[in-house]
C-alpha cells in the first residue's frame, strides 16, 4: 500500500480503535523506514506535549536552588524551564535550566538533561553561551546554571540594525566560526536555527541550545564513535533539518548536517524567508520537500545576492552531504574569502573568474589596464603570476636542490608558452577579442606542436586546460586531457607536480561520480605528505575532496583503509578536527557493514 496520510497515522500514536485498515497500515510501517520513524516522531510529540500541559500547571519552583537565587521565569519547553537567577558566588546573574516538574525523573530522562551539560562543559567559545554549574534542586529534579544571554533572535537583530548583504555575512561568518569550533570538541549541535543564536546588544552572536547535540569522542581518544542520541524524537526543528536528519537516518547524521542547517539560516537571513515552504501540518510532505525539492536561488528573491552567495549559500545546502561543504570552517572560509574579494571554492577556479576576483582587489591597477584591453590584462596577470612563481622557484633552486631548479625551469617555460599563446591572439589589432572557447583551442594546438618534448610544462598545461573544460562544462573534452597528463605525471620524477595533477583529477571524477576518485585523491594525500607539505592548504584541500569521494562511496569493497589512512592524515592536523568525525562516522559505518560491530562501537577508556 501507499504511505499512509498524517491524520491516520497521528490516529495510529493515539492507539484509536476506529481506525481503518490499521493491520494494513501497520504492516507498512513495518517496512517503510521513513512512516516508521515518522510514527515514532508524532509519538513522542504527544508524550510531550502532555509533559508541558502537566509541568505547566505544576507549583512554581522553590525561592532558592543551592547557590541560586530564582527571579523570573524567562521560558519552558518539553525538557524543562529556564529562570533568571543570581547566583551568590560568585556574584552575578545567571540563566538556569530546571528539568520540567511533568517528568518522572528516570534514568532515560536524565541521560538527555545531562548530554546538553555535557556538550557545553566541551566548549569554551566567545559565540556559545558558557555553562557554569549542575546540580539538583531540592525536589530532586536535576537543573544547570549557564550564562545569561541578553540580546535578539538573529534575524531580527539583522533587521533593527539594517544590516546589508555583508554585513550579515560578516555576522554569520562568526556564527560559522563557533559552530565549527563545537564541531572540533566533538560536539553537533542538531538544532541550529536563528531562534536559537542572539545577537547581543555589542554584536556577538551567541549560539544556545545544545538540548539535541550529538557528541562524538574527541580526537586522540581510542572511541570512533560515542553518539548520544534520542531515540524516538525528532532531533531538530523541520525547516532547518538536513535531509539525512528528516529521513530519520541517526547513522548519517554528521558534522555536515549541521553545515546544512548553518545553509538554511544563511538563506534565511539574507533573503527574509525559507529555501522551500514547508507545510508543517504535513510532516510526511515536509520530508519529501526537504530530501527532493531544489532551493530557490536567493538572487530570485534578492539579485544582488547573484554570483558568489548563490554558489556558497547553495552548496552549504546540497542534499548529498558529500556535495556540500565538508565542515563548517570551510563554509567560514569560503565567506571570508568572498568578504575579501578572493575566488571562493564553491565557484569552479576558472581563469576568467579569477581574474575578475583579482580586478575587484586592485581596482585602481585594474583602471589603468583596462584601457589596453582585456586581452592584455589577462596576458599581464598570467605572466605576473608565473613570473612570480619562477622567480621563488628559482631562489630555492639556489638554496635547495635539482627538483627546485627543475620547478623553476618548467615555471619560466609555462610564461613562454602563456607569452605565445595571447601574443598569437593579440597581434592582430583589428580582429575582435578572442572568446574563452578560441583560446583553449589555441592553447590545444600549442599543446600538440609545441610541447612534446617538454613532458613537464606539457603536463602542467594539460591539468591547466583540462580544469578549465571541466569548469565550463565540457566533461568529454577534459576527460582524455585528464587521462593524458595523468600518464605523463607517472614518469616524471615531480612529485608534487603528481600530486597537484592526482588532486585536480580526483575531483573530476568525483565530479562524475566515478569510483577511481577514492584512488585518485589517496595517493595525492599520500604524496603530499610524503613531500612534508601535511598542513599546506594544497594537501587539506586533496583531504576535503577524498573526504567526500569517500562519503560518495559509501561502504563499497576497498574503502576501509582509504579511511583509515585518511583518519590518520587529519588526526596530525589539530585545526581540522571537524572533518576528522565526519570520517570515524564513515569508518563505523564501513566496519558495521562488514559485519564487524564490535569495531564500530567506542572503546573503553
């Protein structure tokens, strides 16, 4: 039978006797994942709501709990109610959170009230609000003293400062910065959402509300894996859920379900609304929204928002967790670095794009240039930028050794093939500018006449133009270019030329979806690292891109120890240790697919 509707399957949590073909619907559910867990959501729904009617007419809370003296009530949910408080000792005011008087305290219960304590006592960042204390009140109900966070919902602090387009991203980058410090401690928040970050009257954005976090063993620790989950609840808010977190998928639910969410709320404060409507009333629609439907473009709402937050705010929200950014310091990065009026790695690195992020940093050099052309500007650049790099090459030639001598050579002979190439399209001063597709034609021709003797600079404009076509959609085009340089970079003893060629070719065949990316990109971290360049943003980026070509590959034969390998990679690169949990979630997958459990299970100790 079809999936049930909301109303029969809310009938069904209520245990009503009139229900209608309930045998047949509770068969489906006995096979269909996303009803089941559906169920169980509008369950516990009812348990809590139930909760909140008792706990709401139950007697206000004592005058005083230990050091506490209680002031107001500040707000109450399913979980608890917060007060104001003022504690003696120290002297100063703070938020306190009292498990809710409708609970019967049981073991269950308080493993959750604890796991937020717990969550909070990891971090320590200026943007998360700070926990100071636990304990229990005089009735026995467990409660906890955090900082009291006095400011406005995100959205609407946005709003009463009229903040522009940069401005908010400035703000989030902050928020983007503190969530990916959680994630390093090991913690996911799983309810990200702009009700739960204010922004105080100075301008701090404050995350709270860890209520739903999920807590991975930080790294150096023998645990993969220590998720404190809830069985049964629904682990977030539904317009901010990731899909792996509407589909009920708890295995799946990583540190980049979280990115997703940080996706949502960036959409929603630039542009003002949601990146689809959800009908909340139709939870079952809801998911289907979430897991399938496309986000509308924010530049359709805002076209100022066109180019560059279109592509961050989009990939931060792709369904596929491997297609988005891979950490939130990531997501933070590829806004600063748009902030700056640098290219962002969210757009393809193409050199026409490059270029206009260069122009925009340089305006002033870029007036001046302009007035010979185009053409011109993008010569001078590209043979600035080479020049620059034969020169460094050249100067470590001096102090180093044959393999800088040889990088600086081949360097010298990329700015002599560059040269050639925009001369050739320049010299006639009455034909018109040539297009992007003209010159990698020419760029093709120079590879096959003027090059085949020169396996190193040959191999460089290879990877170089087969980026390009890839950028520009021209997969058939830069796949035989790919395969080529790839044969040439195995018998040239550059290493990091090998390297740099694996990278770029690994991320096209992840791209495409083709299984030798896991390949591809292992060996280009491998000889990174063999060339000591662990922590250089060309190694962390191959790492980034192996990280999700191994999500992509799910828990196929072979990818056991890539992920071993890889996990070992970023355990000796401390600022990257967001990435770190997503791949232990990927290795416990993998060894749990195996039939190896006991391996997927944190150890002791």
């Amino acid at each position: 039978m079809p999936c049930p509707e909301l109303p029969d399957l809310e009938r069904l949590a209520a245990a009503d006797p009139s229900l209608p073909s309930r045998d047949a619907i509770a068969f489906h559910i006995s096979s269909c994942e996303a009803c089941r867990a559906m169920l169980e959501d509008i369950g516990e729904n009812l348990r809590v709501e139930a909760l909140v009617r008792a706990h709401a007419s139950a007697p206000g809370p004592p005058e005083r709990i230990d050091d506490f003296a209680i002031l107001r009530e500040l707000g109450r949910g399913g979980m608890g109610v917060v007060y104001e408080a003022r504690q003696s000792n120290p002297d100063r005011l703070v938020a306190l959170k009292l498990m809710g008087a409708g609970y019967s305290i049981d073991e269950r219960h308080e493993r959750l009230f604890r796991r937020e304590v717990r969550a909070l006592a990891l971090l320590t960042h200026p943007s998360i609000a700070a926990v100071y204390g636990a304990g229990r009140s005089p009735d026995g109900r467990p409660y906890f003293a955090m900082e009291l966070v006095r400011g406005e919902p995100l959205g609407r602090d946005a709003e009463s400062r009229g903040l522009d387009s940069r401005e908010r991203l400035a703000l989030f980058r902050r928020i983007a910065e503190a969530v990916a410090a959680a994630h390093r401690r090991g913690v996911i928040h799983r309810d990200l959402k702009p009700g739960n970050i204010l922004v105080t009257p100075d301008g701090t954005p404050k995350i709270l509300d860890f209520g739903l976090a999920k807590v991975v063993e930080t790294p150096g620790s023998e645990s993969a894996i220590s998720a404190i989950s809830e069985p049964g609840r629904i682990a977030g808010t539904l317009a901010y859920m990731s899909p792996e977190q509407a589909r009920g998928d708890e295995p799946a639910i990583d540190t980049r379900s979280d990115v997703y969410a940080l996706g949502v709320v960036l959409y929603e404060l630039l542009t003002g609304r949601l990146p689809y409507p959800i009908d909340r009333g139709n939870l079952l629609g809801a998911v289907r929204t979430i897991c399938e439907q496309a986000p509308t473009r924010p530049s359709s709402i805002d076209r100022a928002l066109q180019g560059d937050i279109d592509a961050i705010v989009l990939k931060a929200l792709r369904k596929d967790p491997a297609e988005r950014y891979q950490s939130a310091s990531a997501l933070a990065d590829d806004i600063r670095r748009f902030l700056d009026n640098e290219p962002i790695a969210a757009r393809p690195p193409s050199l026409s794009y490059q270029l206009r992020k260069l122009v925009s940093r340089h305006p002033v050099a870029a007036a001046i240039t302009g007035s010979l052309g185009a053409l011109v500007l993008v010569c001078s650049i590209a043979l600035a930028i080479l020049f620059a790099r034969a020169a460094g090459a050249e100067r470590r030639a001096v102090r180093e050794s044959q393999a800088a001598a040889a990088e600086a050579q081949t360097a010298w002979e990329m700015q002599e093939f560059l040269l050639r190439l925009f001369w050739g399209a320049a010299k006639d001063e009455n034909a018109p500018e040539p297009t992007a597709r003209e010159l990698i034609e020419r760029g093709v021709v120079e590879v096959e006449s003027g090059l085949k003797d020169r396996p190193r600079v040959r191999l460089e404009v290879l990877r170089s133009l087969a980026r390009i076509e890839s950028s520009l959609g021209q997969d058939d085009k830069a796949a035989p270019m790919f395969a080529e340089a790839k044969a040439l970079a195995e018998t040239t003893p550059d290493a990091a030329a090998q390297a740099r060629l694996l990278r770029d070719y690994g991320q096209f065949l992840l791209k495409r979806q083709d299984d030798r990316a896991v390949e591809m990109l292992s060996r280009s971290v491998a000889l990174f690292e063999r060339l000591g360049e662990t922590g250089t943003p060309n190694a962390l980026e191959a790492a980034a891109l192996l990280t999700g070509a191994l999500a992509r590959a799910g828990n196929a034969p072979g990818t056991e120890q890539p992920l071993r390998d890889l996990i070992a990679f970023l355990r000796r690169n401390a600022a990257h240790r967001g990435d770190l949990v997503a791949v232990l979630n990927m290795l416990a997958g993998n060894l749990d697919s195996q039939g190896r459990p006991r391996e997927a299970l944190p150890r002791d100790g």
